[in-house]
C-alpha cells in the first residue's frame, strides 16, 4: 500500500528568466559535469586568484579526509579584499551596515557604508594589531563572540589574513555554550563586545563572555569592540578595547596576506544542535572559496549592479558563507543588518528591502512563516519590487508559505528557490541555479543538485530509490568546500557521515526525488514518523497542517504507540486573529487526513503560542518529543527559548 503523496509535484512555475531550461537540458548538463567532477571544478577553481596554482586536483588517498588542490596557495582575505581594493572597484560600497535602533519614525538612526577600500585598511590595520601586538601566527585559534557588527566581518578576514583559525560564536549564545566552543577550539584569545541591541535591548555580552572564561583556561587576551557602550568589568592585562589598542596602528599599514595551503583550515563552526550535541567542523580555503564562487553566480546570479541581502547571522554557517566570504569574493554591495527582523515592527525587513533597493534576498522559511503569521498588509505597506532573485535555506519550505512569499515579494515572476545545505557542506549543494541554467520552480522544493554534485537518494542498503520513493539523502562525489574533519574528533566525522553507507556522505536527512527527478527534503532522518509500516517525513505532515488558513506553523513528533508503532502528534501556532478550539483541532485533523490520507491521521492536536527552535530558528522536533514522552531533552544549549519548553510540556498535558 502506497501513500498517496501530499504535495503538489504537478505545479510547475515558470519564472521570467532567460535562462529557463527544460529539466533535460539541466540534467544532460549535470550529469557531464560529475562525470568529470575533478576537471569540472578545476576549471571553476581556476576563476580565483592563486599565489600558487595546485599541481594536484584532489588528494583522495585517505577517504573520507579529502583534500582538494593540493600544492596551491592563496588567501581567503586577499580574495575578499584586496583584489577588489587594487581593482575599479575600490570606491565601491561593499558593505551597508543598519544598526537595529530607531527614531520615533522608525527610521534607522544608524548607517555605515563601508567601501571596499575601507574594508582593505580595516582588515590590514586589525590583521596588523593581531600579528605584531597580539602575536597571533598562523597555527593558533581565536573565537569570535560578536553581534552582527561590522568588525565581526573586519575581524574574520583579518584572521584569515594572518592564517589563524577562527571560531564564531553566534553572540545570542549563552556563557556554557560559550565556554564549550572556546575549550574545543583551544582559543588563545576572544574577541567580544560590551553588548548588543537585540529587539531593543541590550544583551550584555562581555558579563556573559566573563562567565564563560570562568571555565575555561587557553584564552589569555580578549578584545572587546564598544558598541553599546555600558558599563563593563575589564580585567587588567587581560581586557583591552578594540578602539584603544588600535589607537597607535597607522592607517596605512599593509600586512603581507599568509600564503595558506588550499588545504589549510579556514575557520570551526560548530552545526546548530538541531539534532543533537553541535559538531565543530572544519573548513578548508581553497575548496571552500571554490564552492562560493561558483555558487554565488549559479545561485544567486550576482552583477555589479545588485544590492544583495543575506538575513542570516554571520553565527552560523549561512552568515559565514553569504555574507561574509561569497559576496565579498565576488565583490558585491551587501546589506548587513544588526538586529531582528521584526523590530520594531513586523515590517522591518520589508523597509530594508524598500530603503536600499534589495535585488537578491536569501532568507529562511521560520522568517517566511513569522512574516506569514503577521499577515500581508505589512508587505504591501512597502515597495519591494526591486527584487529580481530570492532563496530561502535552513529547513524545508512548506509549500504554502513558499506561494505566499511567492506571490507577495515574488510577484509570481521571479526564480524564488529552496537551497539545501548544511553547514558540513561549506556552501549550497542543491538549489535552483537562475544565475546558469534555470527549470521550472515548484512551490517547497530544493530542485536538482548543482553541477559537479552528485546527490541521490537511496534505500536502506544504499540502493537508489526509485521516483517518488523516500528514502536517505547521499552525496556521492567528493566535492570542493566539504569539511577537512569534526574538529578534534576525526573518528566522529567517519562515524556521523560516512559509516552508513560507504564511501558516501550521509547527510542525515529524509529525502525524495520525484518523477521529474527534483528533489525534496522531507525532514531529518532521525526525525522520521513509522506509522503502521509507512514511513513520513516531518514536512509532509507539516505542510499539510499549514495549508490550513488558521495556522502559521507547526512541529510534527512521533509518539509511541502500542497498535500502530508511532503516531504524529502536532503542535501548532496560530495565526493572528484566531483562538484555539475544539472545532479548530477537528478542522485541522480533518485537513491532514484530507491531504496526506488516513495513514496521517493526527493522535492529537495541541495549540502553543510558540515552538522550542534553535537561535537560527529551526523547529528542535527532538525537544519537543523528549518533553512529551519523558525523556532526557540532551543538549539545548543551542535552544533559544526555554519558555516554549514549559508550553509544549503545559499544552500536552492539559489536553492529554
Ligand atoms: P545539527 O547538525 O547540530 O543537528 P543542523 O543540522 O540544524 O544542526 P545546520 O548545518 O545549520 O545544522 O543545518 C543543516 C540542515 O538544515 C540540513 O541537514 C537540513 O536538514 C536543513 N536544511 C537546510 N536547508 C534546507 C532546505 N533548503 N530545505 C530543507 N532542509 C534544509
Ligand atoms: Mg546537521
């Protein structure tokens, strides 16, 4: 017995663009370029600035410790950076920094433009102070726990300028979590600030730094950036501001950018803890910038005339790759906005867009729902017709909310897509190419693999799936811009990716491809529901709650069951404007039996005013089942509010 599939596979859209493609155009393309993936991304790695070019293209002698380019040199900050500030784009504004505060209008009451050649002396002078005052070489680890201020980007290429590795931690994180990610990166140094505006208030990071040094032993010096300008406890010898100790750096001074190995470790980022204890990956320079460059202009299609907006924070993986080290590389005008996206009013984002013009917008489906849940008139108040190209990335997007942004940003003409990936991947692996070879769009999927990439979906045994069946998602070539390892814990780098089937990256996630052969990532493997023998994903029963008109999100868990093994049970938020009822939770019961068929039949239906998400805002589905069913919640250090705990706990009791 087969289920009948829930979501709307049949719905092509074809955006304006010139470069739509029939999906066998793309995939004849594709299937050259990983027939000769090695070739393939050479000729794209050849696009970058070498000091040193590689004599070998891959070194696959150690599977899976892969290292790609070898013999070549470069630098992450000189790509970044000085190439632009040599070239005609040296006046040209790199950075539009928006501070969160505002006026009594709402106006923004802070802006800075930062050009490239601003960017060039900021990065020389601080690489300077890190190297001649500081000592810093290439070799040692610096963490970052720093608002989305400009010196967070101005630190990070800095570093890589000088060959230090480095480690940001997102600055909503809390002192233990802190304090773990600076021990397992074994940072000599942290650069903080004194605080930073968040929804209007101050988070008070250098008292929760001071709490995290506590309990730990390798930092010797910390740097704190003056953005709030509190009061904070400095600690002779140690603590220093970042505006005093530059005091004697002169403006012009140019530091020697490091000759880095291709192979040489970037940065750690830890995952975000979605699934369970954060893993530290390690990131290389040259496959990794590789991987941006080329997805920078397939994916996002950037041009000298575009104003590009990434929403993410430069905490997670998102943020480092697309804000910081692929639009700089490919020398763009960027929007980097300090605070939340809904401060003060549900129309922030929208005024940004308004306000600079945005033309390329990457942002998230738990942002798309948030903005959904408002409702449209906060859209329609702004001119937003400037954008020409959108994705959204972080978790599956429900179909519904996809048609909604669709048709109120993208004006149902422009590519709008889903790009899969994960921060272990370095950058995008699955997403609709419009800057290349663009086919149809459908609402909530990934669409096909970029070139050079060859993923699959397969069975237990590693076996493809066929068309419409689910199953695991794999990638099967290496590719440029995967990690060197789990920082010190290569043996669970083996285990977590490349044990369950060999000689393939396991990503962990559910996964089907339809007949068109576009794919869809269907929730986290782990997080898989086994009703009565079938097995579904988190999304699709997600997204058939959502198509409701009263919901705005939800979070769909397993429970055991003595008869039908697991049933889901849901945890919804409602829009605005509707109360929770009996006839509301029949309404929706009846919608997902509806859409998804009988197997899908809800054990329960459970209304909160929010939902247990990580700090990126994704939907932590495994605290919501260890709360219901008793069980340990493991690590939550990553968990941004630990009310939504205590309402999913509440909530299920008091209707159980
Ligand atoms: P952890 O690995 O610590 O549990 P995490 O997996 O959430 O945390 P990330 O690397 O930030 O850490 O997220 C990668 C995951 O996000 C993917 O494995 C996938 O489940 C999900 N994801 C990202 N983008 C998409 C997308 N466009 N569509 C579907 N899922 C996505
Ligand atoms: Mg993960």
């Amino acid at each position: 017995m087969s289920v009948t599939w829930a979501l709307p596979f049949e719905k092509k859209i074809n955006p304006k663009s010139n470069k739509l493609v029939s999906i066998n155009t793309y995939k004849e393309i594709h299937s050259q370029s990983v027939k000769e993936y090695k070739q393939f991304w050479a000729s794209v790695a050849s696009e970058l600035e070498w000091f040193k070019p590689w004599e070998k293209i891959i070194d696959d002698s150690n599977p899976p410790f892969y290292k790609w380019f070898v013999g070549g040199e470069l630098n992450a900050s000189y790509l970044t950076v000085d190439r632009h500030a040599k070239s005609w784009r040296k006046n040209k504004v790199a950075i539009i920094w928006e501070g969160e505060p505002v006026d009594q209008n709402g106006n923004p009451t802070e802006v800075k433009k930062l050009t490239y050649y601003d960017l060039f002396r900021e990065v020389n002078r601080t690489a300077y102070l890190l190297r001649e005052k500081y000592g810093l070489r290439k070799g040692d680890a610096v963490t970052i726990y720093l608002p989305m201020i400009p010196e967070l980007p101005i630190f990070m290429l800095a570093l890589a300028r000088i060959g230090v590795v480095f480690s940001v931690v997102f600055s909503g994180f809390s002192a233990d979590a802190l304090a773990t990610r600076i021990d397992d990166a074994q940072a000599k140094m942290l650069i903080t600030a004194d605080g930073g505006w968040r929804r209007g208030k101050v988070v008070p990071l250098k008292d929760i730094a001071d709490k995290a040094l506590e309990k730990v032993s390798t930092i010797k010096d910390v740097i704190v950036v003056r953005r709030v300008g509190n009061k904070v406890n400095m600690i002779e010898g140690r603590d220093k501001y970042y505006d005093e100790v530059m005091k004697d750096v002169p403006i012009d001074v140019y530091v020697e950018p490091e000759r880095m190995k291709s192979e040489d470790p970037l940065y750690i980022l830890y995952t975000s803890g979605t699934t369970g204890k954060p893993k530290g990956i390690v990131h290389d320079t040259g496959g990794y910038m590789t991987l941006l460059h080329a997805t920078m202009r397939w994916v996002f299609d950037v041009r000298d005339d575009d104003i590009y907006w990434c929403t993410a924070d430069i905490g997670w993986v998102t943020g480092h790759s697309y804000i910081v080290f692929g639009p700089l590389q490919e020398g763009v005008t960027e929007i980097m906005y300090e605070g939340a996206l809904d401060w003060p009013q549900p129309d922030r984002w929208v005024s940004i867009i308004e306000r600079y013009g945005i033309t390329i917008l990457y942002t998230s489906p738990t942002a798309i729902r948030s903005f959904m849940k408002y409702g449209d008139e906060w859209i329609k108040k702004h001119k937003v017709n400037t954008v020409r190209i959108m994705h959204s990335v972080g978790e599956p997007i429900n179909p519904e909310a996809f048609e909604w942004f669709f048709k109120l940003v993208g004006r149902e003409e422009i590519p709008f897509g889903s790009t899969w990936w994960m921060t272990e991947t370095g950058g995008i692996m699955i997403s609709h190419l419009p800057g290349l070879y663009l086919i149809p769009l459908k609402p909530g999927t990934n669409a096909m693999p970029i070139l050079g990439v060859e993923a699959d979906v397969v069975d237990e045994n590693g076996n493809p799936t066929k068309p419409e069946e689910r199953g695991y998602l794999v990638i099967k070539n290496p590719w440029p811009g995967m990690p060197l390892t789990i920082h010190r814990d290569p043996e669970r780098y083996i285990k977590v990716y490349w044990s369950k089937f060999p000689g393939m990256f396991y990503a962990g996630d559910y996964a089907v491809r339809d007949s068109d052969g576009y794919f869809w990532i269907l929730g986290r493997a782990d997080e898989v529901i086994k009703v009565a023998g079938h097995r579904l994903g988190t999304y699709e029963l997600e997204s058939a709650i959502i198509e409701h008109p009263a919901v705005a999100e939800s979070a769909v868990v397993g429970i055991p069951d003595p008869v039908k093994g697991e049933v889901p049970v849901a945890f919804i938020i409602l829009k605005q404007g509707y109360t929770p009822s009996k006839e509301l939770m029949d309404d929706i019961l009846k919608t997902v039996r509806d859409k998804v068929g009988p197997i899908a039949t809800l054990g329960g239906v459970y209304f909160v005013s929010k939902l247990p998400k990580t700090r990126s805002g994704k939907i932590m589905r495994r605290v919501v089942r260890a709360v219901i069913t008793n069980q340990p919640v493991g690590d939550v250090t990553t968990l941004e509010d630990e009310a939504s705990v205590d309402e999913v706990r509440k909530a299920y009791e008091e209707f159980k």
